[in-house]
DNA sequence: CGAGCACTTGATCTATGTCAACGGTAGTGG
DNA sequence: CCACTACCGTTGACATAGATCAAGTGCTCG
C-alpha cells in the first residue's frame, strides 16, 4: 500500500489497486465511486486496522466529512478505482440523496454480515456475487483482502477460489492469453 | 416471537422481549429507540430470516420509510423497549439528523462486522460491551439472539457466558434474591 | 541475479459445531 | 393442586471445517 495521493483536485480521480484513498481522520470531502472496490478499515491508536466496511461503484464515500470535516475509516482501492467529487456541480447534499446514502448504507451493512456468516465457500461466492457486475466479470481483491472481509484465512480463499474455478462456477479470464488470476466470469449462478 | 401490535400510536410505545416491532415490508414510519435493543432481519420470498442488523438505544429506526413508504427489515424486540415517533415535534428530518444517522449506520455496520470476525469470547465480550450502558448494566439478548449476531451456535454462547460470570468478567445480577439469567454488570473490562 | 510478493498445496491441529441428555420456569388446562 | 408442554439454558462426548505451519511456484521490479 502506497502512501496517500496528494492529488485531491476537483475533478476525476483514478487509483491504481492498493492504493491508499485517504487515511482515516484526515480532512476531505466526500466522494462518488464510479467504478472499482473501496476497503474501509477502522485504524487503532495503536495504528493496527480492521476490515469495516466496503463500497461498490455507485456508493457514495466520506458523508461523515459534511458533519465532522474528516474521514472516520481509513480507505483502500482494492481493484482499480475512479472516483468524482460528490455533490457534483450545483447538486446539493440535499434530504433525498441523504436519505438513499442511508439506504444504502444499511443494505450494505446487511450483506456484509452476511459474507461472515455460514460456510466459508458462500462466503466468497457470495462476496464474488456482490462484486460482479451486470455482465457477471468481477475483479477480485488479493486472497488476502478477501480474507479480510470475510473473516477467512487466505489459504483458505485460495482453496475455494480454485476449486470454484476447477468446478466452472467462475471461470478465470485470460488477457492477452495469459492467466489473469484475479479476473473472472460467473459460470452457472442462477441460484 | 408474537402477532405483530397494532398499536403504532403517535406516542411511545413499550415492547416486551421477543416481540415484533415491524413486519418486512411493511408500511410505517421512522422511530427512535428510546430504551431496549432491537434486531433486524431480511427477509426472504421463501420466509427465512437472517439477521441484518442491530439498533440499540438511541438509534433511529426505519428511516427508509421516509423514502420508500416501507421497512426494508423486519425489527424485534431482544430486551424490553421503548420507542417514540421520529422526527419529534417540529423537528423535522433535515440534512444534518440525516447525516447523523447514516454516520452512526456506518460506525455500527463496522461495530457489527467486527462482531463477527475473531475468537468466540471476543466476539461474545464486544457484544456485551457494545449493549452496556454507562453504568456497565447489560440486559443480554438470549442465547440464540447473541449466537446469530455474532455467528456462533446457542451451544457455544451459553458455555462462553457461563465462563464469563464464573471468571468475574461479568458479574450476574439477582432480582429480589433471584439469579436474572439476562441481567449482568461488567467486571474488570478496562481493555 | 536476488528480493519481495501473491498465490498454491500438503500435513496436521484445534476451536467450534453437532448431537444428546437434562434442569428450571412459566403457562395452561384439568 | 398436579400434569403437561414449551421454552430457555447448561453440560458432556465426539466430529469436522477451517486454521496453522511449512514448502514451493511464478511474476515483477530493481
């Protein structure tokens, strides 16, 4: 993970995976996420940090800064990330797109208990499941970020990564036909 | 668990344990919880619940409804509760009780993730932390409720907690010189 | 070329799940 | 009053999913 960007100009902002968004308790703004996965951990005084949340292209990040001014998690991009200054333009942070933020936040709040709970294979698939997008390509996170938020160790999601693989519920996307080993379809998941 | 009350008057409203606050889906309106703990669960087409979410005292409830007409979960009693309609009064739900809202929805998604990641007695000792009141007084949910929030099995909660009291961590309370299975204040807890 | 990192795979261990039996209390109906 | 049921909690014996430890691969970067 690399130190925090300094560019926080107003327009579109891209991260590479890893990437350090903004540390927690630092001043800023809120942000939309257009595309990628942000990590959010809560950061100790002891400075270690713990998996709190996540957010998905579409979720908005970093409302608490129009309260408190700064950040309260500390957030990470997981695959690559673009991000666009929220509010956007005249738009204002008005009662309605608060009240969805909120929605949002608690439906998310529920999958995320979710994927820590039950069999550690529907965990991950369930994770996979959340990250795809409508045509069904997900990017993953490292084996270790998704043992993070699943409460697994990253052997383990290395085991069920592969035998899903092997098992054709996701198959695996070649680019420029070499093995992408984060990059994947989801094969047969009606259920 | 009981019929749903019909009672939602305009004023407080009191809630035994194991009672249904709300059905999912529900029409209503947004409350404020006064006293007591309250569990959230989705609901499924085929009826099955997992658990969602927890709200304990002080939080708003339902704010969803300001934007969708309904819950989005079902909500339980696990302790004795009370609840009164919100926004209160004149007050209305601006921009800033909103915003205070969805930070306290964020910070304890991350109180719940954390819930549910760790050794059992640490998960098992942050619940309780976490329903603790200033005076460190707990009322516990019962031991199906703590073992679905925090992903363990009644079996195993009803051994950690026994283990807690006989260790002193938790010290049981006697009502009129009776052992109140449910009722604790914290030992030695400064970590 | 060597170092570092992400990932894979095997062997073994253990925390927790599972199954089963039992105790206490509250409610209900005779 | 007792008998009966239902629910919650406790405890023991045993099983197992996933953790832990360890070794090795392949890739990238300097």
């Amino acid at each position: 993970m690399q130190p925090p960007l300094t560019d926080h100009s107003r327009s579109t902002l891209d991260l590479p995976p890893g990437s350090l968004l903004y540390p927690a308790g630092s001043l800023g703004q809120p942000w939309r996420l257009s595309e990628g996965i942000v990590r959010f951990d809560s950061v100790a005084k002891q400075g270690e940090a713990t998996f709190a949340s996540l957010a998905i292209a579409g979720d908005i990040l970093g409302c608490e800064t129009l309260l408190f001014g700064c950040y309260t998690f500390r957030a990470t991009a997981l695959t690559q990330c673009r991000l666009t200054p929220w509010p956007e333009g005249a738009e204002a942070a008005d009662s309605t797109s608060l009240l969805t933020s909120l929605a949002k936040a608690q439906q998310r709040a529920a999958e995320l208990v979710a994927l820590r709970g039950g069999q550690a294979t529907d965990r991950v698939l369930g994770l996979i499941r959340l990250l795809a997008d409508q045509a069904g390509r997900v990017v993953l996170p490292t084996r270790q970020d998704i043992a993070d938020i699943t409460d697994l160790r990253f052997e383990t999601i290395s085991r069920i990564v592969k035998q899903l693989e092997r098992s054709e519920i996701i198959r695996s996307i070649r680019i420029d036909g070499v093995h992408a080993t984060r990059s994947f379809t989801l094969g047969a998941t009606s259920a």
